[in-house]
C-alpha cells in the first residue's frame, strides 16, 4: 500500500522533475558561455595591462555596496575626486 503511494506521488513530481533538469541544463551552457567570454575578455585585459585597473574598480565597487550605495554614484565620486588630485 505505501510502495504504490510512493509510485502514485512519484509519477505526479516527474514533471516537475522535467523543467528542474531543464533548468539546470540552461544553467550549465550559461556557465560554459560565461566561462568563455571570461577567458576572452581577459586574453585582452591582461596583455593590454588594465588588470589593476579592474581591481581598483572592483574595490571601489564593493566598498559602495558595503556602505550602502549604489555602486554608480560611488564611480561618479571617485571620478570626481581624481580630476581634482593633481598629476
């Protein structure tokens, strides 16, 4: 009795099963397409030597979040405070 309840609610979840896995498969080819364009950007990046160009922003970036802002208004300061800093 509970062995046939168990195939009845089986047979009921398997199409939801169905969109899990297509959920999952459309997960892993974004992966694979964000690992590439990964790879491509840095294939550029790295030999032109913006690296720590990105790590700045990256900073600056998660700083903004840390305190709260967007991250934006945090770029436009920055921008603001480096035209005043005299070379």
């Amino acid at each position: 009795m509970a062995a046939s309840r168990d195939r009845r609610q089986f047979r009921e979840q398997l199409p939801h099963l169905g969109r899990g896995l297509e959920v999952v498969a459309a997960a892993l080819e974004a992966e694979a397409l964000l690992v590439e364009r990964f790879e491509t950007e840095m294939s550029v990046i790295g030999p032109m030597g913006f690296s720590s160009y990105f790590l700045v922003v990256a900073d600056i970036c998660q700083y903004a979040r840390d305190d709260g802002q967007p991250v934006i208004h945090q770029l436009q300061e920055t921008r603001r405070y480096i035209r005043r800093v005299p070379a």
